[in-house]
C-alpha cells in the first residue's frame, strides 16, 4: 500500500528522530522557538519533519505556525513515551488506534488504513510492536504504580504528553493522523530520580535528563525503534 506523499513526521524533540533526520538530504531549514522544521529528500524520497517541544501547548503552537507555510495531507506522530501495560517494553512500538486524553476523556481515533500500513512495516522489519491506546497526559509519570493506573483507567498501553495536542489540530483541520510511539521507561520501571524535582529538570534540559546511563540505554533502544519505522515508512511513499 502507497501512504500520502505530503506526510509531515511530528516530534517532540530531535533526539527522539535524530538518526532519521542526519540520513535526509535537506533542502530547507526553519527555526522558529520552539521549533525546528526540516523538509527535503530521504533517499529521493519527500520528507518533512517538526520537532516541536515536550507538551501539549508547544505541540499546538508548532503545528498552528507550520501551517502557515506548509499543509501536510497526513500527520505522523512519533517519539518516546512511557510503558502504560507490560505488554509494552523498552524498545517497543506503540501504534495508537486511538488516543484519550487524561484530563478530559476526550478519544480520537487515528487513521484506519495508515495504522494497517504501520502494523505492516513493523511486521516486516521484524520490529517489536503493540497496537493499543495510547493516553495523553500533563505531566511526566514518574511512578510504575501511576503508570499502570492510568494505563488501566483509560485503556491505554502507553503515556505521553503530545497526542491529544496533535489528534485535536489534526481534527480541526480534517488531517488525517497517526500517533506511533515508542516506550523509553517500561511501566514496571520508575524513571531515574535527578533532584527532587525530576520533572522540572527534564522539561528545562531533556537532553541532560537522556545522558543518564540507563535513560542512554532506553532512549537508545527506542529511538533505533523509531528510525527502523521511519526507514520503512518513507520507503513506501
């Protein structure tokens, strides 16, 4: 199956699509806080990449200032989240058939056909995946116990903060999207205490937060998770 040619991958930060991002020929670059803007050419292959910030609100404002000058016909959401259900471990790909957000209980649902075409090149890259749902929440979840109950709560494998905020643009502008993360702290695993603040520290400095030996491990794992996907994804534009 052919996905959309006018994809535009969404990330929250660049290490999460680092190593897919340094393979691309790039033609065009745009900085503008807190975002970055990639398009250009993965193996003669279109590509556009946004890495916006950790959150809801910088998710949102990324994607309301693209816009202005450039209109994907499809959203591919990927990067790291956290393991909701120990059906998902470290390295794993979470592809989302729907996306709740915590707050609210509002739910979307992700794209049927592209969620078919993920599911294919996990299967044929040979690449560790689950399909479930996928909750979006506020805040880092630091604790196992949290995790999983909020996992359980809203029927969600997997956390992270940037889903709703892309599922809710992707419906007001009638884009279709897809949200494929992959898990960096396993559900069972509490993620490494920094200060008494963690979250705080990792929202001002994610990259000093990812140079934690067994974040480096993690993060490792699941970014090499995300380029394999990625690799195969393009490939079939």
């Amino acid at each position: 199956m052919k996905v959309n040619k006018r994809v535009m991958i969404v990330a929250a930060l660049k290490d999460e699509i680092r190593e897919f991002q340094e393979k691309m020929g790039v033609d065009a670059t745009i900085h503008f806080q807190p975002a970055l803007f990639w398009r250009g050419k993965f193996f003669n292959r279109e590509a556009a990449l946004l890495t916006a910030g950790i959150g809801a609100e910088k998710v949102q404002k990324s994607l309301n200032r693209v816009l202005s000058f450039y209109r994907p016909s499809f959203l591919l959401l990927v990067g790291y989240c956290g393991g909701a259900s120990p059906v998902a471990g470290n390295g794993t790909l979470v592809l989302a058939e729907r996306v709740v957000e915590a707050a609210t209980e509002n739910r979307w649902l992700t794209d049927k056909k592209m969620l078919a075409s993920a599911e294919k090149i996990c299967e044929a890259g040979k690449i560790s995946h689950q399909t479930g749902g996928l909750a979006a929440v506020n805040r880092v979840i630091c604790h196992p116990h949290e995790k999983a109950d909020i996992g359980a709560t809203h029927c969600a494998i997997a956390l992270d903060m940037e889903s709703a905020a892309v599922a809710r643009f992707a419906g007001e502008h009638e884009i279709p999207f897809l949200a494929v993360k992959a898990v960096l702290d396993p559900v069972e695993e509490r993620l490494p205490p920094v200060s008494e603040n963690f979250v705080e520290d990792f929202l001002k400095n994610p990259k000093a937060m990812l140079k934690l030996p067994k974040m480096i491990y993690w993060a490792s794992q699941a970014r090499g998770a995300i380029t394999k996907f990625l690799e195969g994804w393009v490939g079939l534009s």
